[in-house]
C-alpha cells in the first residue's frame, strides 16, 4: 500500500513532470542566474514559464508576468484567477500586485470580472502616477486598457459555493484553502529583479475583504540592490507584520534567505497564541539567485527554476 505522501508525490510527477524533493532546510543555490521561485505546486508550470522566458534573454518583469498568468487562467487552480473559490456571496474578487526592478509597483485589489489581474497590476504601474487601484475603480481602469470583462465563475467553482452555503461556517482548512496565492520572483541575466503575486484571496471570505497580496511590502517585495520576498497564507497575519518587506530588510541586514524566511515566520509565531488554523509562508530570492522557502506549518511548498531545470521543493516548517 502506497501512503498519501507517496501518492500526492506520483499525481503531481504525472501532472508536472516533477517530483516533491524532501524538506529543504538551507538555501537553494543556482549555478547562475537566471533564477525563479514560486509558492506552491501550482509554482511549478508558472516558473516553466518565467524560466523559458528568463533564458531567452527577457526580463524578470516579462518573467514573473507571464509566469503567474498561467495559474490565473486555470480553472483547476481554484485560489488564483479563473474558476476560483468565490467569497461567501458568490463573487471572485481578485487581488494581485507586481513590482520592478526601479522600485516601481502597481497594485489591483477587490477587482471582478477580470482573468489577469496581474497583468492590469502592471498597467498601474506602468500607465497611472499611482500604486493601487481597487473595486470598480480597478475594473474601469482595466475596461479602458481593453482587457476583457468575463465571468470567473465556473461550474465548479458554483458547485463549491453551493456546498459551502450548507453549512456556511468559515473556517479555512490550512493548506487547502490556504494553498492560495501564487507568488513568484525572478533574477534575470543582468542581475534585475521582480516580482509579481496573485490570488483570489481566502475561500468564502466576506465580500470586501482585502489580503495581503495586493498590499506591497506584506505579499511581495522588491529590492534590486538586495533581493525579493512574497508570502503565502493567511494574509491577516501578513500583513500584521508586513511580512515580506520584513523578509527583505533581514537580507540587507545579513541574512540568508532562509533564515530571514524563518525569522519572519517567527515574528508571527511570537506575538499570537492559537496558531492551530493559521498557515503562512514565504519564499525569497537574494541577489546571487539564492532561493529558499519556509512555512508555519508543514506542508507548503516551492518552485525554483534555472538553467538546470525546475524543482519542486518541501519548505521546511516551525510545526511539523
Ligand atoms: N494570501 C492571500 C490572502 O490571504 O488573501
């Protein structure tokens, strides 16, 4: 009899030609740049992306862009754009941010009707003097930059709600519904870094409710002359701690980026008592295209990708 691990780890081989490594416990060193890590199974066909992108010579603003753009168009990635949990009055609203090299960002939150959000992410940073767009705001924006107004909803994504209608009781299942956001950060040839983040956010949340991935310093942050981090889980404990500028500052100030991952899981740990129902995790990127991954508690995972190839990656934990 095979076990669950087992069989998880032979589903994903077959669905992504790659197999869950064991628990990473230091850094993730790359022969060269360039360089992508992204959270999550669901990191592995976004950072096959990024990383064509990467050794063909383009961006790391073009990388982390296209990359997670494939999570948002998979109906079966029910967290991140298309077909994905709605909130608990049955609407998808999306939330997503992207920054640059320069230390530019640009940021979509509460946004309906909308496949990629990431990608009108990037048009606020690119086309607007400012950082965030939200609600209808976001969505006018996106209509006049001629993206494509469509229904999210899938007939799975229906039937999910309807289920959860029964008994309407919120409590998010960690590493479930919290096996959300697909974030990712990519070193390219030149040493430029970016990185971009995506999700539909917490499954049945109240309609409203805003996370930490649009929210630039909790879901992702950038420093060319040091590194990057981003953050998965739940986004409340995030954002409390502004996690992922968090993640960043312990690099400038020495640290690997598995320790500062660790640290800033820490952080968390130290200042909340009943951690039982909170997942978060963080992946980071320093300049010399180091990755590494960590978590709260066991189970999240991440995606590195260079010249050698893409590795699914156990993130070691605080709780195993
Ligand atoms: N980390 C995604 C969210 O909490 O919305």
């Amino acid at each position: 009899m095979i076990t669950r691990r087992q069989f998880v780890n032979r589903s994903l081989a077959v669905t992504t030609g790659v197999t869950l490594t064991g628990t990473i416990q230091a850094s993730l060193k790359s022969k060269n740049l360039p360089v992508a890590v992204s959270t999550w199974d669901h990191g592995v066909p976004a950072n096959k992306e990024a990383i064509k992108i990467l050794l063909n010579g383009g961006t790391a603003l073009d990388a982390v862009e296209s990359g997670v753009r494939v999570p948002e168009a998979d109906p079966d990635v029910m967290t991140v754009g298309y077909g994905s949990f709605p909130d608990r009055d049955g609407h998808i609203t999306l939330d997503a941010c992207i920054m640059d090299e320069k230390g530019n960002a640009g940021s979509v939150s509460f946004l309906q009707h909308i496949k990629h959000p990431v990608s009108v992410a990037r048009k606020v940073m690119e086309d607007t003097p400012h950082v965030m767009l939200s609600g209808a705001g976001a969505l006018k924006f996106a209509l006049e930059k001629g993206f494509k107004k469509e229904e999210l909803m899938t007939e799975k994504s229906t039937a999910a709600w309807k289920k959860w209608l029964v008994k309407s009781e919120y409590k998010p299942v960690i590493n479930i519904e919290n096996h959300d956001t697909i974030s990712m950060l990519a070193v390219d040839k030149h040493g430029n870094l970016s990185g971009a983040c995506t999700t539909s956010g917490m499954a049945f949340k109240m309609h409203g409710r805003v996370g930490d991935s649009p929210i630039i310093g909790a879901g992702l942050y950038c420093d060319n002359e040091v590194g990057g981090a981003a953050a998965t889980g739940h986004g409340e404990y995030v954002m409390r701690t502004l996690g992922s500028f968090l993640v960043v500052e312990l690099m400038r100030n020495g640290l690997s980026p598995m320790e500062a991952c660790k640290e800033a899981v820490m952080r968390t740990v130290r200042t909340n008592k009943d951690l039982n129902r909170v997942q978060i995790g963080y992946i980071a990127v320093n300049k010399t295209g180091e990755t590494a991954g960590f978590s709260l508690h066991e189970g999240f995972s991440f995606a590195h990708s260079d010249k050698e190839g893409t590795t699914l990656n156990k993130a070691d934990s605080y709780l195993k």
